[in-house]
C-alpha cells in the first residue's frame, strides 16, 4: 500500500508538473482563434471574381456571448454533459474506453471530452495510440488551468469540423441552412450538433434520413440532460427544417480541376493559404456553358476550349454538365479528329512546295489496297488545293499524304503540339489518330500565330491572401514551328473552308479561319477555328462512341462554335488575316536565279578540285555547267532528305550532265497528284 501510494503521488507531481509547463506553453487565447486547419485555396477569375473556395471554410467568429443557447445545449448534451463539472477529463468516460479497449482489443470509445477534443483537434493528430491519449489528457487539464470554460466553449464551437468543409457553427449554418450561425432554431441546432460525430454519414446534404435520424437523439439527449423539457422536444419537426440549396457546380470546375493539379509543380512545398489567379473570362465561360448546352445533341456529350493569341484559357468547358459527370473531355479523352486532322496535311504539303492555287485531281484512288471515299461519294475532278480542302476532299488528302510521306504529316502533327501517338497508316490523313482537344486547339492557334509555338496556360499568378506574390506566368522562348508562308497558306485554306465550304455553319460576320472535323458513322463531330486573336475548338459526340445521327462537324459543332465566338470576339476588332505567300526566293525564282544573280557567276569545281568563278563568261567543253533546265512550277518541290544544294546546281558545279530529274518517287509513293 505505502509503495501505490508512493507511485500515485509521484505520478500525481508528474503529472502537474506537465501540466502546468503544458500550459504556460500554450499559444495565447487569440492566436488560438485565428489559427485554421488545412489549406484554402481560393481561385479567381482573370477579372478577380471568385471561381471555387477550395479547403476549409471558415465562417464568422461568433463570440459565446451571441453564440444561440440551444446550440451551446445540443452540443454539451450530445458530446460532453459534465462540461461544466470536470477539470478538462471526464475519469468516468475515460474508466468506460479503457474497459472497452480492454475487452475488444483496440479503441471502440474514446470518453473524450470537449477539451479533449479541442485539444485533440488543435495541436494532435486523430490516432488511436496510448501516447497520443496521454498528450491529449495532459493538454486538456493545461487548457482547462489556462482559459475558462466559456473560452473554450467559444474555441470548439467556433472551430470544430461539421463536414463538407465547414468549420465552426456559423460555416456549418451558412452550408446547410443558407444563414447566420447566431440565427439558429432548436431542429437546426440539433442537426447540426449531430454532425460531429461523423460529419460525412450524417451531412443533411449527402443523407438527410440519417441526419434527422441522428437530430433526433440529440433532442433526446438534450431532454434527458435537462436542456429542454420533453413539451419542447416534441414540438421539433425535424421533416420541416429548409436546407439551402446547395451550390450549383458550375462548367467552370472543368477548369479548376484542370489547372488545380499544376500547383504541385509551380509550387510544391507551399501548404499557406493562397489565391490561385487564373486566366478565366467569366462572360467567355458562360457564352460557352450556354453554347454547348444548346447545341450539344440529345445523349451526347459537348466540349469547348477557347485560347487568346499568348496561349491564355478564356473558356473551358468539359461536359454538358458537371454534376452529372465531371470527366474533363477538353483535356482527358482522347477521340478520332476526322478531317480536323487534314491541317497537318496540308500544312506538309505547303511546306513541301504546295500553293493553295495548284492544281490536283479529286478521283478514285488506291494506296495500298485502301480507297478512301469523299463524303457524298462524289468526286469533282480537277480542282485546286484550296477547293479540296474547302469541300474536305479525302481522295485528294490521301494522295497528298501519300505523296509527301504519312511520316512527314506525322511528324508535322508531332510539331504543331499533338501529344498522343499517332500511326503512319495510309487511312491516317483522314484522322484515325485518337487526339485531345486541347492539343488540337493549341495546334490551330499556332495557325492562328502565324506559325509561332503557342502552349495553353491557365494560371497567371498565384498569391498568399496578403498579396505576396508566389508565382507569374512567363511566357516561353518564341519559337516557329513552320514558316510564315506556309502558315499563311494554311490560313487561307481554312478561311475558304468557313466562306464557302463545310464550316458555312461557323460564319459570325468577321473574318473566320477553320474546320470541320466528322468521323465514321458520325461518332464524333468537331469544329475548330480562329478569329480576332481567339482560337476555338468544339467537340460533340457520346462518350460511348456509339454513332450520333445527324452529327457533322459543320452542323452542330460550327453553329456552338460561331454562338461561343460570337460574345468572345464581341469587344475585339475584326482582324484580316495574312493570306499573301511571301514564298522564300528558291521557290519563287528558276534555280538558275536562285543566287539572284548571273546564270553565268556561279561558282563550281574545276577537274582537279580548285573552286572558280568565270565571272561572266561560261566554262566550255567538258568542265561546262549543264544548261538550266526550266523549272516545272507545276511539280511540288520534293522532300531531299535534307540536301544542302540542288541538283541543279551541283551538275553546274561539278560538270555533270543534267537535263532530267533524278529524284524518284520515295518508295510506297505514287508520285505527284498534279495532273500532267
């Protein structure tokens, strides 16, 4: 006995002994109010306006004073009834989770109490281990010596958890019932004081059977404490209580869970509350909502991704609804582009020597055991470039591509931002590469950017809520992709596709470049597009690829995309573009002119290896140049494989015969389309 006794007392100095170090450790009063849990995440709008508060929520600080009675008696009755009777641990509660702990094996009751639990909640974690139980008596009784009891009354309704983010009683009436925390009645007090022990299982919100379930025993709990007579209690019609309506989740949270995720790389060891400004343009997003719900057909999904000139996200939109599904299809499914993808071809045949006034021939063709057909099933013969992609000829798309290499148009396609793989396919000119939207759209806005480099961003800053900023967007080193002519050539190409061709439907009374994009059994529908500094890309179709009838990328895509342009281009001036092919000199002069100098300066290489220059008077006999071979503007310029000279010029510098081209058609091709 004199050996307990010993034990009990030191354990006894122990124990106040770290108490009161404990307490004369704790943060002051005031320091513990402003203290918060996790990390808010508010993102902004490019006009600063609110888009998504994400982490916790805070609400008014109610002071215990204006805090509603009934409130403070729900949740002393529910969690903690001898609140006002103990020194911070309840010895009965805790004598009562030791039993069952002992029996059971593991912790079933915690007999915590409220400062138990702000403790707990404060300064430690939730495990279930002897030596956080220990810590947290001890912090309990260091709280109870350092502030009263209202104090910490004041601290654990202002800060405990409800669910769904809302820390604090007045979060918690603001999520659920649309007001004041200091406005309560006693059937939303009871429901509220209900949530804490399982915030998620009982949230009004997610299950409100289980919520009036659980209100119910509060009030029951509350009559047997003494807090409200058996009369009151019976009154409560817990089936009445209003909740408020939840917050819609608008298409704007395709964006934030798209440029939410990029935080881990621009800022990956900041756990401070922050504002994340974005590049968003809130009348550009609900244009785009709007256009997509409006002309998305029936059972099929809708997507829309529009950029500024500098690569900047004004609008995004995933789906035609994010309640129902918040899978982002601008940026996370992958579909087949159909004729969209004919861009890269195109764009490889202008770069090969193409003109949009060059003369091919719409006909039946077969590559490699494939005969591709144009929609209709029509062919219109001799035409020139800029009507067969203006009326998506694929007979012609095939030859070009077969033609210039389908590696060529791949690697293009590479180029101009295309992340997904692609195949070299003959079939492959028609677009039977799965793509993402947000690639293709990046890709016409290289277009669009006279045949710069463009990458999508959507973050222009992110700041701490005093201002400070953490990060700025810096735009990437300029980089060409393609020349300017060939992106000029292209331009003038997918104009003509909008004034004349398939894209009539995504005319918005300004100058507009685009076009249409249709695959097999109408399973997917695209427009994508430029005007005025803004680039566009609309995609419809089912997310089960099933066929869509009726779907075509000039029918509803084109008409969301011109509803869209139409209010984002409103407050710009129209813009003409640049069409005018400025071609290099090489292909522009005979080859005998390319030096733009005398056919007779060149230089070349005598018999014995010494370079000369006859400085205007030709070499004779057998050292002599081959005469110019007249230039055949009607064939396009071959790809070399990277020769530094002509051939021309070679034969004039070595003294080789010419006369005849000696570039065969690549293995697999078919030649030109050109007629003869």
């Amino acid at each position: 006995m004199v050996w307990t006794l010993a034990l009990v007392l030191l354990a006894g100095i122990g124990l106040t002994a770290a108490v009161l170090v404990t307490a004369r450790s704790l943060p002051s009063y005031e320091r513990l109010k402003s203290s918060q849990t996790g990390q808010t995440i508010v993102v902004r709008a490019a006009d600063g306006s609110d888009i998504v508060t994400l982490g916790p929520s805070y609400g008014k600080w109610i002071p215990i004073g204006r805090m509603p009675k009934v409130m403070q008696d729900a949740l002393i009755s529910v969690e903690d009834r001898r609140f006002r009777d103990h020194w911070g641990v309840d010895p009965i509660g805790i004598a009562r989770s030791l039993v069952v702990r002992a029996q059971s094996g593991h912790w079933r009751q915690g007999g915590s109490t409220i400062t138990q639990q702000l403790a707990r909640n404060t300064f430690l974690n939730s495990s279930r281990t002897f030596d956080r139980k220990i810590r947290e008596i001890v912090l309990a009784l260091a709280l109870e010596t350092r502030f009263s009891k209202d104090q910490i009354l004041e601290l654990y309704l202002n800060k405990v958890y409800f669910g769904g983010g809302a820390y604090g009683v007045d979060s918690a009436a603001r999520k659920f019932f649309g007001h004041s925390g200091e406005q309560l009645s006693l059937a939303e007090a009871s429901i509220i004081a209900g949530l804490v022990k399982a915030p998620s299982h009982y949230s009004p919100t997610a299950d409100a059977k289980a919520a009036v379930d659980r209100a119910q025993v509060v009030l029951q709990t509350m009559q047997e404490a003494g807090a409200i007579t058996p009369a009151e209690e019976k009154s409560v019609d817990l089936k009445n209580v209003k909740l408020a309506d939840e917050a819609g989740q608008n298409s704007a949270r395709y964006f934030t869970d798209w440029v939410l995720p990029q935080l881990d790389q621009i800022l990956p060891e900041n756990d401070q509350p922050i504002e994340v400004w974005t590049t968003l343009d809130p009348a550009a997003q609900r244009a785009a909502t709007e256009a997509i719900q409006a002309n998305a057909p029936k059972d099929a999904q809708g997507a829309l991704v529009s950029v500024d000139r500098d690569g900047a996200v004004l609008a995004m939109v995933g789906g035609t609804d994010y309640v129902t599904s918040n899978y982002n299809r601008a940026t996370n499914a992958v579909r087949q582009p159909g004729s969209a993808w004919k861009l890269f071809v195109y764009l490889a045949a202008l770069e090969a020597g193409y003109k949009p006034d060059d003369k091919v021939v719409d006909e039946p063709v077969t590559i490699d055991g494939w005969s591709p057909r144009n929609s209709g099933g029509k062919y219109a013969g001799q035409i020139d470039v800029r009507t067969a992609f203006a009326y998506s000829k694929n007979t012609v798309a095939a030859q070009l591509g077969n033609e210039i290499g389908f590696g060529v148009v791949a690697n293009m396609a590479r180029r101009m931002g295309i992340s997904t793989p692609i195949n070299t396919l003959p079939s492959m000119v028609l677009g039977t590469s799965d793509v993402r939207m947000v690639d293709m759209v990046r890709a016409f806005a290289e277009v669009s950017a006279k045949g710069a480099a463009v990458t999508p961003y959507g973050i222009r800053k992110v700041t701490t809520t005093d201002g400070e900023v953490l990060y700025s967007h810096r735009p990437d080193p300029p980089q060409q992709l393609v020349p300017d002519y060939v992106a000029a050539g292209i331009t003038d190409l997918l104009q003509t596709a909008v004034a004349i061709g398939t894209g009539r439907a995504a005319q918005i009374g300004r100058p507009v470049a685009g076009k249409t994009g249709t695959t097999t059994s109408n399973k997917d529908g695209w427009f994508l597009g430029f005007s005025s500094g803004i680039t566009t890309g609309v995609w419809m179709g089912r997310d089960d690829a099933k066929p869509v009838p009726g779907l075509q990328g000039g029918t509803a895509p084109a008409r969301a995309f011109a509803a869209y342009m139409r209010v984002a281009t409103a407050k710009r001036p129209p813009e003409k573009f640049q069409t005018d092919l400025k071609l290099p000199t090489q292909q522009l002069e005979p080859d005998d002119e390319a030096l733009q100098n005398s056919p007779d300066s060149y230089f070349y290489v005598d018999p014995n290896g010494n370079i000369a220059n006859h400085q205007g008077a030709a070499p004779t006999g057998e050292n002599a140049p081959a005469p110019a071979r007249p230039r055949d503007d009607t064939v396009p310029v071959q790809d070399d494989g990277g020769q530094a000279a002509s051939d021309d010029f070679l034969d004039r510098a070595t003294g080789r015969p010419g006369g005849t081209a000696r570039h065969p058609a690549p293995s697999g091709r078919t030649g030109p389309v050109h007629p003869n």
